[in-house]
C-alpha cells in the first residue's frame, strides 16, 4: 500500500459500522476514488469532521485495490456560503453526484476538477441560479465526451447555420436538421447560441440564459444527462421539490 497526500471534493460519504465512514471522493491526482475512514465519527483530530458532501480537503490516502484507506483530512474549504443556504446545498449536492454517477473511477480528469471546483466556488459567492446550473452540466458532458451536436446535425451532418429552429433528439445525439427531424423536441436557435457561448468561456455568470431559453436549455440537457443514468439522482429530485418552495419566490435552478 503506498500512502499519499491528495487534494480531493468529498462527493459522498455515508456512516459504516460503529465508528468508520465511506466516503467517495473526487481527487485531482487519482481521480474517483472509494475508500474507508477508520475511526472517523471519532477522531475529530485526525479528520476534523469534514468528510462531508463537497468540501475540499487535502487528504492523505493509502492507495490499494478495492477501497484506499482514508488516514486522515486537512480543510481546504468546507465552503461555509453554500451550506448556510438550503438551494445552495441542494445544487452542489446535485453537482457532486452527478460527477459521481458519471466519472469512472480511477480516471484522472483535471479539467473535470477544475469544472467542479469552479462551480462550487460561483456557489459559495452566488444566487444558485439556473444558468450557471446548465453552464455546469454542459460542460461536464463536453470534458466527459457526451456533449451533444450544436452546430451540425446530429443525423446527417448538414451545417445548421441560420435555420431558426432546430429539431433535438438526445437519442440521435443532438440537433437535427428539418429533413432529419421527424417530430423530435423543438428548440430556438438563440438558445442554441446561448449554449455554444457557455462552451465558448470559461467563466461562471458570462452566460444569462433568459427564462424561455432556460427552460429550452434544460430540457435538452436533462435529456442528455438522463441517457447516460442508470437510475434517476436523488438530488435532483430534491432540487425539484425546492422549486416553489424558497422565501420570495422559487429557487431559480432550471
């Protein structure tokens, strides 16, 4: 076993046997990682009670086969902003999944890091806004390889330039073109602009996605994302049930 200093975003962790956590972590050098936290809900000196969903640690780590052992935790940020606001938990609980669900583990992926932590951040700072939800997913699916086709059509390949509303399919893989589009979901050609734009910057809050495009937008990449799940994610259906539900009005989370 060779033990290793790693810095990491919790994206899991849940109680195992009297005193010990499970915990899932998405770590710069290694990628998704599993391990077990011995003595965890215990030794606040060792782990400090940070092995929590979405803080950012450096953790030291004993690397082997199967589960690595988690040996102990210093705090980067727990990112005190998102917890103290219940939307804010919901969308980077929702963010930490959905990497979990979709990075293989024990793939190296520092721009998929860098995405992360850069959301995390923006939602430590910011309003969990719906545009900067869907900045995030799409540029998951891009780092991931899944992203869908936005400037030529998914089925023929014909450019899409100037039409100005475009068939959508998550199933053929994207936008389809009029003679490829046989009753697939509709979207705006300046929704589609507005999302080549988030693949265009690399900065959270350039994109305002306004409330028709939004709700276009979200249809097309919850499609997307839900082709590659096996299950539906719980945080998402938690994210669905705030809607409506925050003070002044709903939680705007697309």
């Amino acid at each position: 076993m060779r033990t290793t200093e790693c810095e990491s975003i919790i994206l899991g962790a849940t109680d195992y046997r009297e005193a010990d956590r499970l915990v899932t972590f998405f770590c710069h050098e290694h990628g998704k990682l599993r391990g077990v936290a011995r003595g965890a809900k215990r030794s606040r000196q060792r782990f400090g009670g940070a092995l929590e969903p979405f803080a950012r640690l450096r953790l030291q780590v004993g690397l082997k086969e199967g589960l690595v052992q988690v040996q102990g935790a210093d705090i980067l940020t727990v990112f005190a902003g998102i917890r103290a606001d219940l939307a804010r938990i919901g969308c980077a609980g929702y963010a930490c999944e959905l990497v979990d669900r979709l990075l293989p583990e024990g793939v190296t992926n520092p721009r998929l890091f860098r995405l992360l932590s850069a959301f995390l951040e923006f939602l430590d700072h910011s309003p969990p806004v719906g545009s900067a939800r869907r900045f995030f997913e799409l540029n998951l699916l891009n780092i991931l390889g899944y992203r869908p086709a936005l400037e030529q059509c998914a089925g023929c390949g014909a450019d899409l330039a100037g039409l100005g509303r475009l068939g959508f399919s998550a199933a053929a893989g994207g936008l389809l073109c009029r003679n490829c589009d046989t009753g697939a979901t509709q979207i705006a050609a300046t929704t589609v602009s507005l999302l080549q734009r988030c693949l265009a910057t690399g900065r959270f809050g350039a994109v305002d996605f306004p409330s028709p495009a939004l709700a276009e937008a979200g249809k097309l990449l919850d499609a997307c994302i839900a082709i590659h799940l096996s299950r539906p994610l719980n945080s998402l259906v938690f994210l669905r049930e705030l809607e409506g539900e925050a003070p002044g009005g709903p939680v705007q989370i697309g």
